[in-house]
C-alpha cells in the first residue's frame, strides 16, 4: 500500500513544477549543463581535428561517454516531465484535430526517439566506448526555448489585458447585507437578491446596481464613465457596480442582481472579445490545418532526398547509416526536425489574438466595449456613418438660447414653470439661481399647450408661443425671423410679454470630431426624428450634406436598408428609438445614455457620451486590423524565408527554435509598440 505522505510530496512537487514559471527554472536548468558539454563537444572536436586531422571530441578521447548518457538522462526529464504535454497532440490528431503544437512535439520525440534508438544499438553492437552525443541536445534545446518563448508570449499578452485586469479588481467577491433585525453579516456578491438592503463601507466599490436609501455620500464614476469627477449621491439617487464610495457610507438597496449589474456586463463584453474568434484568426486556423500537413510532408520529403543525396555519393555507408553524423539518416533528420521546428506556424497562432487583447485592454480604458473579434472587420469596408441627432451630436438637452422682450417678468414665468412637469418648463424653472420665487395662485397644466396661473390679479400663460399667436394674443415681443428653435413665451393677460428660445447644444466637440469622420474618408449622414428644419439646421453646422429629418424607428431601419445596399454602414445612437437601425446598421454603436436594450444591441458601447469615443472606437478598431495584417505578413514571410534555409541545411535545429521564438518576440514586441503608440493617439484625440 503506498504511503499517503509519499503520495502527498509527489503531488505538491508536480503542482509546483507545472506552474509555467517553476517549469521554465527546471528546463533552463536542465539546458544550462547540456548546452555546457555540447560547446565542449563541438570545440574540442575542431582542436583534434586542426592537430590530428580526427575529428573526435575531448569525452571520447578521455573515455568520458557517460557524458552523452547524462545528457540522454536530462533530456529524458524534460521529454516525459517538464513537457510531458506534448504527447497529447497525436491523440488530437487521431481524433482528427492539428495544432501548431504538433510540429514542435514531432521535432521534439523525433530527434529523442532516433537518439534512443541510436544509443541502444550503439551500445548492442560496440559497447560503452562508442556512444556519441547523436541528437540529446535538440529536445533539450527545443524544449528551453519554446518554453522562454512561452512564457515570454504570455508576459507579454498580460501587459496586454491591463485593462481587463483593473476592471476584474473592482468586482467585490462579497457584500454586507443588511438583515431585518437590523444587523448585519458578509455575503457573497453572487447571493444578493433585488430588494436587499447592503451597506457600502467608505473606501469600498460598489458590488450590484441599485438605489440610495440611506446618507449621501461621493461617488468616483472613473472607472465606469470616465468621469474625472466625483458624483454626489443622495437618497434616490441611483448607482452602479464598480463606483467607489469615497466619503460616507451608505445603504443600498438592489436593484440589479450581480450578473445583470453593469460592471458584470462591462467585463462579459471584454471576456467575450477577448475569447471570441475574428474572421482573420479563423481564416489563419484553417491554413494552419493544410500548413502542417504540408510541413510534415516538406519535411519527409527533405529527409528522403538528403538521404538519398548523401547515399549516392558513398554508397558503402548505407551500413553505416545509423554510425555517425556523416551517415545519410542522421542529416536527413537533422533536416526533417530543422523544417518542423523553423516553420512552426506559433506567429500564425498570436497575430491577431496578441492585437485583439491588446486594442481590448486599450479599449476599456478609453470607456469603449467592443462586443466581438468580428467589429474589426466589420468596419474594414465601412462607407456610411449615420448619426442620431438627440443625444448623439447634440447634449440631448434643451437649453436656453435667447431670452426675448421683457425680462422684468422672468421671475413670474420661472415660477410659473416650476408648476409644470413638462420638460421645457422644468428648463426655465431651473434657471432661477437662489431659488427665490413668488407665489403663484390658481394654477392649471393644459396638455399641448402650457399652464396658466395667477399672480397680483393678473393672469398669466407660459407656453407655446405659435398656439399663443394662433389664439389671437397681443404680441409685443413680435420674432422677424424663427429659427429652428422651440419658443416657449410668457403672457399676462393675453398679451406676450416674454419668449424663451429653446434649443438642444451641439457637444463641444461636435465640429472637430465630425471633420476627422470627413478626414477618414467616411461619408456622414444624419437620421433623426426631430423636424427637418431643427435637422438641417445642425448638418449644416457640421458641414453634413445628407441629412433626413422627421424619421419614426422604422423608417430608420429602411433608411439603413438603403444606404446599406451602396455600402457599409456604421450607425450611432442612444436611444430605443435607435435599437432597428443599429441591429439593421453593418456596425452599431450605442452610447451608455440609451437602455440596457440598445447597449445590448450595439456592436460597440461606448460607456460616456463624449463624442470623441465614437472616433476613438473607430481609430482604435482601424489601428488594430492594421496590425493584425502586419502581424500576419510578418509571420508569412518568415515561414517563407526560413523554410528553404531549414531545408538547405544552413539552419540547425536548435537554431531553428531560436529563430522562431525570436519571430514571435519580435512579433509580440510590435503588438507592443502599436498598443502604446496608439494610447498616446487616442489622448491626443480629445486634446
């Protein structure tokens, strides 16, 4: 019966040995001495050879073979230990599935398995005295490198996802809930139902969505929206997960369990990114599934020919084939592994995955989500770009733009307006800024028209100004020219005394962003189902040629139908309005404004309503197909450099991995180079 302690150590020692990093100290460590007694090998062989014309090496010489069987020991631990893993590529492709990982397992077990073969009838037919190094070192060497590679690739993919990284610290694990008798216990996040009661500790995030019940407190929203500002929350105020609480704590109750919660979400869109396979990615899978069949067979074809090359020029050694590195199956598999190792197509495997983590880490710091891998080809070919007016290019709230006739009388019509829950009305109401209003008597809501009121026994009505025109009423403000504004007016006693232009602000950097859409080529248009003059007033303020005012939601999805049948479409919208023509649109984006319906929807989701997001998702999703391609020539044009050299024999296999590890550091190192340069361009966007 084995002893359970025993049993205990042996998995404690292979659950730290299987960590990459504790895997990589041991093949480095194992590599360190083979590569020692092979350099000896090689240059005492060159002295004997310069002095004695015997080309035999300084362990053969002293009777020191025991040399090559520790290394054959070394490389041994390596092949059934450290990289034991390997050996489940030729189940996979048994079961019909090839990965770029087979080449490197067949280079690997190949140079083993023939050096095995090698040594045993060495030591059958001549004995101890006539071992040789034969090819222990490739494995150990292949190995070691490969897994530097690795672990370099992998540090390298971290630096990648920082973004993903800082949003993953702010999911608190567990919550305090508040209990019915007033105490209170720590809970997981993941229990909290909607109507539970929590307390946020000062200093804390936010686990779930919900509302203030209790205190107020300052919020930091940068994680969330971008925000460089704190936002104060009070009772009925709602928040979101991910927040910090900077102040005072505060009771919460939840209105959103923890896997319907934003910052759930925010993170679900990056995962699903990041895991999500692009068109280009699985383009390269399959020809990576026609490339290594063809390798193997470039490679048994490379064997075959210098096997047969070096047997014609000395037909004696066909006996000898299995002596020494002179013999014909011993260069031709020098060769065959040289070709394996050289074109293993790993730079295929992390062109576009290395990118994609690295726009997607980008992305998230820069409030954007891209909801799949696919957005970047999407928006290859794009040719429109159709905004939403309200909400979109304009700040989606009316403001005042003009106050005109006599402003003696806007403290009656600002009180006035604070009667009305209508949406212009609680505009003027808020323009009172110490609150001091009088007191209006008899006052009455008329839908479609405004509110009247009473006040020193004068009548007043605050509302449409053409329905007041229309009704006969004295006007001494009397407007010469309209403009595509909303006018709300002021009348005592029939007569208008006073009138407020209304109109929704163009963002501030509405014109610059619009002009960089223009320097991409792209052609704009505006959709909105505001009234044509209001529409056309704004395209013309931003320079936009096409333009389509008075537009329901369905009439939007046909519009995109149409422009769609001349081109891809990128359209951008906030609001449920929106939801047909983004679904409709070949790429749609929604900003955080809109529901949880329309962000769902869009192919993008930007997570503020800035506008220069809209041009930073699309520079950043451009950048990031650009080197996509670029990673993908490169990896190209190295296999096609490098395969004719492996084959000519100019190229040795542990040079081959060397080599290859070197293409895919170079590879990563431009991913690299394009997420920091690009970091740096989309701050300069917003400057």
């Amino acid at each position: 019966m084995q002893n359970p302690i025993n049993k205990m150590v042996f998995r404690k020692f292979f659950n730290w040995l299987w960590t990459p990093k504790n895997n990589l100290i041991v093949q480095v460590a194992i590599f360190i001495p083979t590569f020692a007694i092979l350099v000896t090998s090689l240059i005492s062989m060159q002295i004997n050879k310069s002095k004695t014309g015997s080309a035999v090496d300084i362990f053969t010489t002293n009777g020191q073979q025991w040399v090559f069987l520790l290394v054959a020991a070394l490389a041994s631990v390596l092949v059934f230990v450290t990289s034991v893993g390997y050996f489940k590529n030729y189940w996979r492709l048994f079961k019909g599935s090839v990965s770029m990982d087979l080449l490197i397992a067949i280079g690997v077990h190949l140079s083993y398995f023939y050096s095995l073969i090698l040594t045993i009838i060495t030591l059958s037919t001549k004995g101890y005295s006539g071992i040789d190094m034969y090819f222990w070192d490739v494995p150990s060497a292949l190995l070691t490198f490969i897994g530097i590679g690795h672990y370099l690739e992998n540090k390298l993919m971290r630096k990648s996802s920082i973004g993903i990284k800082e949003l993953l610290q702010l999911q608190n694990r567990t919550a305090i809930l508040v209990q019915a008798d007033g105490g209170t216990k720590q809970v997981p996040t993941r229990s909290l139902k909607v109507g539970d009661i929590i307390l946020l500790p000062k200093g804390q995030n936010v686990p779930v969505d919900g509302v203030v019940i209790e205190n107020s407190s300052d919020l930091d929203m940068a994680a969330i929206n971008g925000e460089p500002l704190p936002k104060f929350v009070e009772p009925g105020d709602h928040v979101v997960s991910g927040a910090i609480n900077l102040t005072t704590s505060l009771k919460i109750q939840v209105q959103k369990k923890m896997q319907d919660s934003t910052l759930t979400k925010i993170i679900d869109k990056l995962e699903n990114i990041v895991d999500s396979t692009s068109k280009i990615q699985r383009l390269a899978d399959k020809l990576v599934k026609y490339f290594i069949p063809s390798i193997l067979s470039i490679a048994a074809i490379s064997f075959i020919i210098w096997t047969s090359i070096l047997y014609s020029i000395d037909k004696t050694s066909w006996p000898n084939y299995f002596d020494n590195e002179t013999s014909g199956i011993y260069y031709g598999i020098k060769i065959g592994v040289s070709v394996v190792v050289i074109a293993c197509p790993c730079a295929f495997g992390i062109a576009a995955p290395a990118a994609i983590y690295a726009a997607s880490g980008l992305a998230s710091k820069n409030k954007i989500l891209f909801s799949s891998a696919d957005v970047y080809e999407k928006l290859k070919k794009a040719k429109y770009l159709i905004f939403d007016k309200t909400g979109t290019l304009t700040q989606g709230k009316p403001t005042i733009q003009k106050v005109l006739g006599d402003e003696n009388f806007k403290i009656i019509a600002e009180s006035l307006a604070s009667k009305s829950h209508h949406p212009l009305s609680q505009v003027i109401a808020n323009l009172e800024a110490d609150n001091t209003r009088i007191v209006i008597t008899n006052e009455q809501e008329i839908p479609g028209y405004g509110i009247t009121g009473q006040y020193d026994q004068d009548t007043y009505e605050l509302g449409s100004y053409k329905k007041m025109l229309d009704k006969g009423f004295l006007d001494k403000v009397k407007i010469a020219n309209f403009e595509s504004f909303s006018y709300v007016a002021l009348a005592k006693n029939r007569e208008v005394v006073l009138v407020y232009a209304l109109g929704d602000k163009l963002k501030p950097d509405a014109k610059k962003i619009i002009q960089k859409f223009h320097d991409l080529g792209l052609e704009i248009v505006i959709a909105s189902g505001d009234n044509n003059e209001v529409v056309s007033q704004i395209a013309q303020e931003l320079n936009i040629e096409h333009h389509h005012g008075q537009l329901r939601p369905e009439e939007k999805l046909e519009l995109i139908k149409e422009y769609n049948k001349k081109g891809e479409t990128i359209f951008v919208g906030d609001g449920l309005n929106d939801i047909l023509a983004i679904k409709q649109a070949s790429l749609g984006i929604a900003f955080s404004s809109g529901s949880d319906l329309v962000n769902s929807s869009a192919d993008i989701s930007l997570m503020t309503n800035e506008l220069h997001t809209v041009y930073q998702a699309i520079y950043l999703a451009k950048e990031t197909l650009k080197v996509i391609k670029i990673n993908f020539v490169w990896a190209f044009v190295f296999n096609f450099l490098a395969i004719p050299l492996a084959i000519s024999g100019i190229i040795l296999p542990w040079l081959a991995a060397i080599i290859m590890i070197i293409s895919n550091i170079l590879l990563l190192s431009n991913t690299l180079y394009f997420k920091n340069r690009t970091a740096k361009k989309l701050i300069k966007i917003i400057q």
